[in-house]
C-alpha cells in the first residue's frame, strides 16, 4: 500500500515537472544555439549604392533572431514606394523585410532610424543564414557575403552585399 502511494506520488511528481523541465532545456538551448554575430552593408558612393546614402546593420542574437536596424541620410523621394529586401546572388528574393522596417521617408530624402527584429532571419546559425556562402574581398581582409540588401523602386535596383 505504502509503496503504490509512494510510485503514484512519484509519477505525479514527474508528470507534473515535465513541462517545466522542458521549457527550461529549451530555453537554454535557445540561448546557447547561436553565437552572437553581426554584418552591414554599406550604402557608400559607389554606384550599386544608387542615390542611397547609408548603412544597414545585422545583428544576430543567441536564439538566432536578427535585429536589422540602420539610417539612410539620403537618396529617397518621400512620393516614392520603397522596397526593403535580402537577395541572393541571383537577384531572387529571399526575405522582404519592407513591412517589418517599416521605413519612414523624411521630407529631405533621408529616413528616420528604422530597428526590426526578425525571428525567420538569421546570419550564420542555421545553414540558410544570410552570412554563408560568400568570401573574403580580393583587397582586403572584410568577408561578405553573396547576398545583398537591396533598395527598390519601380525604377531603381540598389544592392550592397551583406559583409563582417
Ligand atoms: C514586399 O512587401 C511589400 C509590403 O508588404 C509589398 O508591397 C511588396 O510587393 C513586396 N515585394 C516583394 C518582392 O515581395
């Protein structure tokens, strides 16, 4: 008898710290997964920059999600609809980040500071992270990547490759 309520005891005990336990390795899993990295890309004055003058940071987080934050001081038409995307060597679409940016056009062709966390994007973690699959510059000592981001309009195509 004594031992049917201990084993019943038991199992709720192990029933009920389960979850619990569960969540826990998840949690630290999540946390110790992906290293913490970090890219730009440079919207300087050679022309895959077009009129856009600025930068775009990548910052990725140990669970993976990248935070893309940056500033544009100027190249845009407050008149104009702009596409925010990550392309790949290609030129095919691999993230549209325009909703999440949320860019705000100012009336002097410069945006405010735009910050965004996404969890479905990511840098160097999982094996489509937007780091891999690139090289180091011929010049330099830089790695970028082979995709781009890249500022869109019905009639402009700025891309800069995404680099550490
Ligand atoms: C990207 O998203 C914006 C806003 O939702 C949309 O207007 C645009 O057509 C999309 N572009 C692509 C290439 O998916």
């Amino acid at each position: 008898m004594n031992k049917l309520i201990l084993l019943t005891l038991f199992l709720i005990t192990v029933s009920a710290a389960m979850p619990a336990d569960d969540k826990l390795a998840d949690l630290f899993y999540k946390r110790t997964n992906c290293k913490c990295e970090t890219a730009f890309s440079s919207f300087d004055s050679s022309s895959s920059s077009g009129p856009f003058r600025g930068f775009v940071a990548f910052g990725q987080d140990e669970s993976g999600s990248t935070t893309i934050f940056g500033a544009f001081n100027r190249g845009f038409n407050p008149d104009c609809f702009y596409e925010f995307l990550i392309e790949n060597e290609h030129g095919k679409v691999l993230y549209n980040v325009t909703r999440g940016l949320n860019v705000q056009v100012k009336s002097d062709g410069s945006t405010e500071a735009f910050t965004h966390k996404f969890k479905n994007i990511n840098l160097d973690c999982h094996s489509n992270g937007i780091l891999l699959g690139g090289s180091n510059m011929r010049d330099s000592v830089s790695y970028c990547s082979n995709k781009k981001f890249v500022v869109k309009t019905d009639n402009q195509h700025a891309a800069k490759k995404i680099c550490k």
